[in-house]
C-alpha cells in the first residue's frame, strides 16, 4: 500500500541516504520478469530483488521513476512503503540479515530511457522497434533499480513480448516459451554484477549471425532482416577486436556473450550496454559504405567498455575519464592494428589540434572533473594514456592496467587507484604527470608534439602542411612529391586542399597526378573541395561518380550537376538507382536534383516529389527524414502532410533532429510559408494523435 502523503519528505533526503545506504544494505540480485507493450508504450513487471542488510537501518531505498506499484512483499509478507514518483522506499527498523527479499509488481509508461520506434508505414500493420538507454542514470525509468553506478548486482531478466519478434538483453539466453497465442516470453541469465545504467533490452525484426572469438566467446551480430549483405562489411575485424582487448588487457572477456544490435533513430553512435552493445543502424554500411563510415570505430571502443566502465566502474563522476579515455585510447590501439601506424597518429593529431585550440580560447578542462566536455573525457583521456605510456614504457603500462582491472572487477575506482597501480608496476612517481595531464585545465601541446615528432609521418604531413602559405611555385615539386604513387592517403588528401586554394588552370597538371592516384582518399578531397570544375578536368572528375565511396558519389554529383546543366541527364542516369548510406543521403538528393532539371518530365517529377514527401513519415529514420525536410525546403515543395511530419519530428526523442526539425520549422513559420491557422490544424491532429 501506499503511505500517506507527509512520508513525501523522505524525497529531500534520497541523495544524502543513498551514500548511508551502500554502507548499510548491500543488493546483490534481482530477477526482473518485465512485459512490454509496444502499442500502449507501456511495460509492467513482477522483480524480485536479494539483498543483505549488514548493518542496522530505518530506510530501504530503490530509485524508480514514475511507477505504480500495486503490490509490494518484503520476505513475502506485505509491506508498507512510500513513493514520490522519483524513489520507492521502505523504513522501518532494520536489523543484520542475509538473503532478505523484496518483491515488487510495479507498471510504467516511460517517456525516456525505454524507446517504441513505430516503424510502420501508414496503411500497415502496426510494426514497432524497442530499445533501451539507460546511460547515465535512467534505467529506473523503466525498471525498478539504482541511478548510482557504485550499487552492483546480478541482473536475470526475464521479458514478455510480442511472438514473431527476437529479443535482446544482458545475459544468455536460456529459453524461450509461448504465453498465449500472441507472446512469447525470453530468459535471460547473467553471472555478474553490473550497474543499472548498463541493464538493456532490444526487441524487433531482427535476425543474426553468430561466431567465435579465439577464446570461444560467442559473438552475436544482429541485423535487421533482409540487410544479410552489410553483415560482412559492418562487423569486419569484430573477432580480432575481442583478441585484441583481451591479450592487450591481460584479462579474459569478463561476461558469458557479446552481442551487438543496430536500432533506428537511437540516441548516440553506441551503448556499451555489458555484454549487448546497442548502436545506431546508421552505421549498418555495405562494402561501399564501408569507406567512409564504417562501424570499426564504435564496434572497438564500446568493446573496450566492456572492462573499462563494465568491469571496473569509476566510483564518482570526476572519474568518468578513466571509462571515456580508456575506450577512446584502446579502440586507437586496436585500429592502429588495422589501419596502420600513420592512421593512429593521424587521429591523434586531430585531437591534439582541437584540444590546444579550445586550450588556447581558456576553454581547456581538468580530466578529473565532474562536468567536463566530451572532448575532455573521451580525447584528451586517450592523450593522456599515450603520453603515460610513453613515460613508463608499454610493458609497465600493460602490467599496471591489468593489476588495476583485476584489483578493482565487478566494482568502482578511482584515479588515485589507477595511478597507484600504474606506480607499482612502473616505479616511476607519476605525481608531475597527474598534475598536467589529469589536473590541469590547459592542454599540455608542447608535450603533445614532442610525442608525435616521433612518427615520421607526421614529420612528413608536418613539412607539407608548412607549405601552405607558400606560392605554388615554391611548393610544386613537394606537392607533386606528395601525389606521386603510392600515395599516402593523409599526404594526398592535404595536398589535394592546397591545390583547392590555387587557381585550377594552374595545377591542372597535380589534379591529373591526383585523379590518376587511385588513392579513394586524395580522390575524395577533390570532390569536397574542387566546387568550380574547369573544362579541361571534366573528364577526369565524371570517373569519380563510379569511387566505391558514397561521399565521393554524393558530392561529386552535386558538383557536376552544378557545373554542367547541359549533361545534368546524362549524370542522373548514372546514379538513379544508388541509396548510398542507410540515410538515402544520395538518393534523397538524387531527388532534389531531379526536381530541378528542367529535361526531367513532368510525369517523372510527380513521383519523385511523392517519394522525397514519405521519406519525412514518422516511420521512416531520422537521418532520411532530416535529408528530406531539408531539400523540400529548398524546393519550396513543403505540402501540408510535410508540415505536418515537420511537427511531429519537432517532438522526437533524438536532440538534434528535433532541434534541428524545431528550427526548421520557425523558418517556415518567419518565411510565411506555414500560416497560423495552417500551423494550429495541424497542431490539432497532432493532439489528436
């Protein structure tokens, strides 16, 4: 039953009793058996948590946002209890026991954390996509647990769904039963303790592809069905990446399975959620694709998480370095393995380059910070981590991550812990580098540059960035040098954006030496950057619609329709049946473009104003409804039933498409385009639905 409302207060205490309570109960298991509803967007449950009370305590607390609980059972006896719609609490005098049980049945109808994607077409079955994002401190949206990170326990999850659905979640999957004619219920198991932030479930169309790391740990790749062949291309090198971490971390995979699942319209690029990684389906690429966005990246840095943030927690916020920086640093590792040496300083570079900047503007932050940027937490991490191993050399560096993740599994640390293991192993008194690297607000650049001298690489793209100012008749013949086979692809793509700042007539010579390179790279930074096509390099610039590149493709065909209104037809035709990325970025403006050519019939521009119009439907992802609202607009093609798609993805759940989508529409609104009587129409259908 519910307490009356003078227990309410107890709201205004949660954070100092939260700190009380991990000292005076300690949770170590919950089985959750959940039932989702994707067409109510609801989800309802029946848990069971395990606790032990190791010290006398008047209060139980479990974080739980804006639930109902209708039955509550402490050691299956009814129990009263409180609840504020942000916390669910027991109080009482509590003495020392083990094995205690809480059983709660609770139901919610969650506004974040748990996302239903309807990605059914209007006129169709109703078809959702759920997933979860609990990064943070949000899982207690959905389900009844605990916003800290420090209070671990084993999650055992148990989810009733739709049939002819998979779902996904932490753990093995045990066993599967029908309930009904029309669910199915999924078991999961998991071994270890975890945080809460990190408990995920994926249901939908999805199917699978299973292999093997060398240790034998289960590889799970999912795809939405239908999508086989971008299975290849989107999970390349995923075993030798678990290979990877775990000979670099000196620390076996620390839970049963890896799973990896591709939802629409998700947050972030990925979620290390333990052992099921959920990311954007934005980065399910075909080998094309492959080139230009490919999913190695996120695939080895949220697998790094898996023992830094998974494994060993940082135990407060100031710390969450050592999760962002050590992903950061150990994905670099892994893709200087696969892309070679000149790609891992390459990055490096960059991110030097960004953090000396905002260094400079005294913006620069301390790593150890409870509210620094991105950028601090995740690249200036990994800098300071190749800097440490640098000053204490690989072997030590090696050692001392893998005492401090043994030391600290299945619970949190801290920089101090870090440090001291790093010291051990080393020998070495780091108290100078904690100062500059992970207390000092500004970015130790003079440091940053000694280190990357050491690649003599970046000695080379340092000589040739420095002949930028030069004339070009100065700089020729290291120009020349630099498109000379074979080409470096970070040499050829700098010399290709100094050629952009001379006049074409002049250096057509070095274009033909960099169109003939059959470097992808070199090529691809003259379609991004030679906008003004002169005559004499048309022939060479048509081939770039053919590059196994969708960049290439897309920004090339703009260029040239752009340059030569006289052959528009003729390179329509050679892209008229491509998509490009799963955002139809070339498709969408295939579109736009055909809207606009004059020798395109009538009839023809009919259906394609149709299809660029459904691309803005609910149903369809984020990034093709973003390309689409945006070529609409500078159509000025806007239908009311466009507005109205515009209205509703001023709502959606992804920050920046809705604000982009918000802003988009006040245009509309300021440009007289949308009147007010139009807009509060559409506004009531909206309410309506």
């Amino acid at each position: 039953m519910k307490l009356p409302v003078f227990f309410s207060f107890l709201g205004f205490l949660t954070a100092g009793m939260h700190a009380q309570q991990s000292a005076a109960v300690d949770f170590t298991h919950l089985q959750a058996n959940v039932k989702i509803d994707p067409f109510k967007k609801a989800v309802s449950g029946d848990v069971v948590f395990t606790f032990d009370i190791l010290k006398a305590t008047d209060s139980i607390l479990i974080d739980a946002q804006k639930m109902h609980f209708s039955e509550v059972f402490l050691n299956d006896a009814p129990a009263e209890f409180g609840t504020d719609g942000k916390k669910f609490w027991l109080t009482g005098n509590f003495s020392p026991a083990k094995d205690q049980q809480l059983r709660l049945k609770y139901s919610a109808a969650p506004s974040q954390t748990m996302y239903f994607i309807n990605k059914t077409a209007l006129g169709k079955a109703p078809d959702y996509q759920v997933w979860t994002q609990g990064q943070g401190r949000y899982t207690s949206h959905w389900l009844p647990s605990f916003d800290e990170p420090g209070e671990k326990l084993e999650f055992d999850l148990s989810v009733i769904y739709p049939s002819e659905e998979t779902v996904i979640a932490n753990g093995e999957l045990q066993k599967t039963e029908k309930i009904g004619d029309s669910l199915t219920r999924w078991q999961f198991d998991m071994e270890q303790p975890m945080s809460s932030y990190l408990v995920a479930i994926a249901a939908g169309d999805f199917e699978k592809e299973i292999r093997f790391s060398k240790n034998g740990i289960p590889l799970e790749l999912y795809f939405p069905a239908g999508m086989e062949h971008k299975v290849e291309p989107t999970y390349r090198h995923t075993e030798f990446l678990m290979d990877f971490f775990e000979e670099k971390t000196g620390v076996a995979y620390p839970w049963e399975i890896y799973k990896q699942i591709p939802v629409q319209d998700f947050l972030y690029a990925g979620m290390e959620n333990t052992g099921a990684t959920i990311y954007s389906d934005l980065f399910l690429v075909d080998s094309t694709g492959y080139q230009d966005q490919n999913y190695v990246n996120i695939n080895a840095h949220e697998l790094a998480h898996q023992w830094f943030g998974n494994l060993v927690t940082a135990a407060s916020p100031e710390h969450h370095w050592l999760q962002e920086g050590f992903s950061t640093y150990y994905a670099l590792l892994a893709e200087k393995e696969i892309f070679g040496e000149d790609y891992y300083y390459r990055k490096l570079f960059k991110t030097a380059e960004e953090l000396k900047q905002l260094s400079d503007q005294g913006k620069g932050m301390a790593l150890v910070s409870k509210n620094a940027n991105s950028l601090t937490y995740y690249q200036k991490g990994a800098w300071a981590l190749h800097i440490l191993q640098e000053l204490i050399g690989a072997e030590a560096f090696d050692a001392g991550v893998k005492n401090y993740l043994e030391k600290y599994e299945f619970a949190t640390a801290t920089t101090e812990d870090l440090l001291a293991e790093m010291e051990a192993a080393s020998g070495i008194d780091l108290s100078t580098f904690e100062k500059n690297w992970l207390r000092q607000s500004a970015f130790q650049g003079t440091e940053a540059f000694e280190s990357l001298k050491r690649s003599p690489f970046i000695q080379k793209y340092l000589e040739l960035a420095a002949a930028k100012p030069l004339p070009i008749s100065e700089k020729r013949e290291l120009l020349k040098q630099a498109l000379s086979f074979p080409v470096n692809d970070y040499l050829g793509q700098e010399a290709v954006l100094q050629l952009a700042l001379e006049d074409p007539a002049t250096v057509t010579d070095l274009y033909k030496k960099a169109f003939s390179s059959g470097n992808i790279f070199t090529r691809q930074a003259i379609a991004f950057s030679l906008q003004q096509i002169p005559q004499q390099l048309k022939g060479q610039y048509e081939t770039l619609l053919k590059d196994e590149s969708y960049l290439t493709q897309e920004s090339a065909l703009y260029n040239l329709w752009m340059n030569f209104p006289g052959d528009r037809p003729k390179y329509l035709k050679q892209l008229e049946n491509v998509d490009g990325f799963n955002s139809k970025n070339i498709r969408t403006l295939w579109l736009a473009l055909s809207l606009a050519t004059p020798e395109v019939s009538a009839e023809s521009k009919k259906n394609y104003i149709t299809e660029l119009e459904a691309y803005t439907a609910p149903h369809q992802k984020f990034q093709v409804r973003e390309n689409a609202f945006g070529y609409l607009y500078q159509l000025n093609a806007f239908s009311s039933e466009t507005i109205y798609n515009l209205m509703e993805a001023a709502r959606h759940h992804n920050y920046r498409f809705r604000e982009f989508s918000k802003q988009l529409l006040k245009t509309l609104v300021d440009s007289g385009q949308l009147t007010a009587e139009e807009q509060d129409t559409l506004q009531k259908r909206l309410d309506e639905k």
